[in-house]
C-alpha cells in the first residue's frame, strides 16, 4: 500500500540533517517528492493540493526540538496531516437500535460485496457475539445468490434463501420478518451490482433504502480501481445516505489512492478494508495506523492484536524467553512461528505491520516463504529425527538426502530451509540485542505522537 510514497519519503528525510528549523527553502524538494508520489498512488488532484498546503502551513517555522532530526520533525506533520485526511480517528460500525441492525451492502458488481458481506458478518460473530443473518436481493445473477449461501456457510453465519424470479423488496421484508422471529442480532441486505452505474440500480437500491431504514450503508469498492473507485463512491453518495466506505483488495495494489481521498471526496468514513481473499481478511480502519505504515513506521498495535486472537500464548511466552536470551532458537520453534505466521494472515499481512527496517530484516530472514510453501517447510521439519530439530548442525549431506526423500522435495528445497532458518536466526539474535527494544520504543513514540522508525 503506498510503498512508492513510503520510499520517497525515507530518502528525502535524509537530506534535511542538520537544519535547525523547517523552512519552505529546506522541505521544498520533499513536498515536491511528496506531491508526486500522491499522483502517482492516483490520489485525486484536488486531495493532493490541499494535503501539501496544510503539510507546508503546519511545518514552516517548526522548531526542531529534542532528539528528534529535522526529517522526523517534519515526517511528523506528515504523519498527522495523513491521519487527519483519511479521517482522523476509527469510525465504528454503529448497531445502537433494536434488533435486528439492518445494514445495506452497495456497490458495483465485482467490487467484492458479496464476499465482503460474509467477512463482515463473521467479524461480528467472532468479535462481538452477535447473531447474524444474511440475503441477497440481487435477483439478475444467479451466481449471486448461490455465492452468498456458500461463504455464509464458510463463515458460520445463517443464510436466508431467496430466488430469481422474487422482487427484491418482497425478499427484504421477508428476511427482516425472519431475523425478528428468529432474534437476530444483525441483518445484512447484499444488493445487486452493476458493471456500471445506472439510473436502474440507483432506483432499485433507494426503495430498498426507504423500506428497510437501515441504521448503516455501507459502500464497497475496489482500491484497485484507484481514481474511478473515489468517482463511483462520489456517485453513490450523492443517491444514497451513506454511513460508511469499506475498501476492498488494499493489499494488493501499489497505487491504493483511494484510501488518501474517498473520505475527503465523499465526507464519509472509511470503517474497513479488506486485505486478502479469506474471511478472516478484513480490518476496522484506523487513520492513524495506516499513515504509519504508509511513513514506513509499521502498526505495531495491529500487529500485538492479530497475535493475541492467532497465537497460542503459552508458546509465544516460550518464544519471547528464547528471544531474550538469544539462545535455544531451534527448528521446532521455526516450525511454530511458521505455523503461527499462518494463523496471523501469512507473511505478506506480517511484513505490512512491521516497520520498515525491521520488515526489511524479516525479508531477508523469510521474505521468500510465500504463503503457499510453509506446508512445504512444516513437511521437511516433521521428516527430520528429534535430534536433528534440535541440532540443526548435524545435518550433513547423507541426512538431507534422507530428510528430502521423506518429505518429497529436492535437497536444494532443504537447503533453502536450512539458510532461512540461519538468517532467521541471526535476526532472534539482534532482537536479543536491543532490536525489539527498539521496536517497542518506536511503538511508543507512535502512541505518543513522535515519529521514529524514519531513517536518521
């Protein structure tokens, strides 16, 4: 998300080392960088303009103050101004009614709505205990119903049957008479989609609107459609009464403008984005931690809240005392923090979260588990004896031959294990030295409004 800007960012703090006060003269060429890696992330012209008039009014005449550089000094008006832009504090998603909270999924077809519906809906089964129940008022694609009826099921959620040839509002009412009979908690109304905007659909959606009353709409969109997202949301939003945005595929695009500009464009809130293909992959949206990760500074808490729903703690306090005292790191706990990547979203979700340096440390060590591979990895470990796990030095040419045949791969594919658990390793042994220390200091200078994990 935003790597080109992160990267900018980090070069240009650099060359302002030394300066004793920010003056147009010496942030100029960063806002410039700035202001192109805004274009080029496709964030909308008018967001760009305003963002870098508020960074150079904020940060003229800032004393540099402490230990921090000129660089942090003025990463930290950027920080806050990123913060402010994409709303400034985490929107809640507001189910203060009587049961059940209706809430309306919008959105053009392929944007992930259905999909999104589910993930939703199971976020508030696991998270907040709430009963929930789901239908789908798309009567044009077949697909669509049948879709929704198969991830509900995935996400443990009930699914209320409708059929193509029903009117939509027929099937509203009679969902809604279903989830009060049944004490549902929530019920999620996936509309149609189009391929594109028509007066149709608009009108379709706004009688569904004025029958249900529900207390939140939600639009969903695509980041990746970059600027023409924040156009469709533009349109939606002048048709519908919307409550909130939620962001779909934020993980997987370079650009991801749309973040930096829907909320300002529409006024509305961005509550969540989606950040991967699974149902567990969905996230609140927090302002403030995304402009952290886009500065290249990490969202630590994010990352401390998906290790305490992913991580078995007992092994995780195991861990955290091996890597204190940077010994006894051996294969078996390489194959539990692969295991337990796994549960956290992969090693994609994990190096997004970490900050840069320490992401950068991760790659090296890791960076080439894909997700897809750890099978792989966990089948070479479970052929090796207890001994060899234990003492990974043992392992001469004729025991990799061995472990290979077991595990049914190549000894290159061992090997490769072998020098990712070493590089792995050597990083348990900089935490041991102060690394993590570090890391918890920048966690909170985040909290308290300083700006670390910035090149110095």
């Amino acid at each position: 998300m935003l790597d080109n800007l992160t990267l900018k960012l980090a070069k240009v703090v650099k060359n302002l080392r030394g300066q004793a006060r920010l003056s147009e003269e010496n942030i100029q060429e960063m806002l410039r960088e700035v202001r192109m890696a805004l274009l080029e992330a496709d964030v909308a012209l008018p967001v760009v303009k305003e963002f870098i008039a508020r960074v150079k009014e904020r940060a003229v005449g800032q004393e540099v103050i402490g230990s921090l550089t000129p660089g942090q000094a003025l990463v930290g008006v950027v920080h806050r101004e990123l913060t402010e832009l994409m709303g400034g504090a985490k929107a809640e998603l507001n189910l203060a009614c009587q049961p059940p909270a209706i809430i309306l999924m919008s959105g053009l077809q392929g944007a992930g709505k259905t999909t999104t519906t589910a993930k939703l809906g199971k976020w508030l089964k696991e998270r907040q205990k709430k009963k929930v129940l789901v239908v789908s008022c798309d009567v044009y694609r077949p697909a669509a119903i049948e879709q929704l009826k198969t991830v509900a099921a995935q996400a443990g959620i009930d699914f209320f049957p409708s059929e193509v040839g029903q009117k939509p509002a027929e099937i509203a009412a009679a969902a809604l008479d279903y989830a009060k009979r049944h004490f549902h908690d929530v019920l999620f109304v996936d509309t149609a989609g189009r391929l594109a905007i028509d007066e149709a659909m608009m009108a379709e959606i706004r009688e569904l609107h004025a029958q249900l009353k529900p207390i939140e709409t939600l639009f969903v969109v695509d980041a990746m459609l970059g600027q023409d997202a924040v156009n469709t949301a533009k349109a939606f939003n002048e048709a519908l009464p919307l409550t909130g945005v939620i962001l779909t595929k934020l993980d997987g695009d370079a650009r991801g403008g749309a973040a930096l500009s829907v909320r300002h464009v529409t006024g509305k809130p961005l509550k969540f984005a989606g950040v991967g293909e699974k149902l567990t992959g969905i996230e609140e949206f927090h302002p403030e931690r995304m402009a952290s990760r886009i500065l290249g500074m990490g969202d630590i808490l994010g990352l401390v809240e998906d290790a305490q729903r992913g991580v078995d703690q007992d092994k995780a306090q195991e861990f955290v005392k091996k890597m204190k005292s940077g010994k006894g790191f051996d294969l078996n706990d390489f194959k539990d923090q692969i295991g337990q990547m796994r549960q956290m979203g992969g090693m994609g979700a994990l190096l997004e979260k970490m900050p840069a340096q320490f992401a950068q440390m991760a790659q090296q060590a890791g960076g080439q588990v894909e997700d897809k591979s750890i099978r792989r990895i966990e089948g070479i470990i479970n052929s090796m004896t207890p001994q060899e796990r234990t003492k990974p030095e043992l392992l001469k040419a004729s025991r990799k031959r061995r472990i290979a045949t077991g595990a049914g791969v190549q000894v290159q594919e061992v090997n490769r294990l072998l020098n990712q658990f070493e590089q792995t390793q050597k990083m348990m042994k900089q935490f041991s030295k102060g690394g993590m220390a570090k890391m918890m200091r920048a966690a909170k200078g985040l909290m308290g409004g300083g700006m670390p994990g910035m090149p110095r």
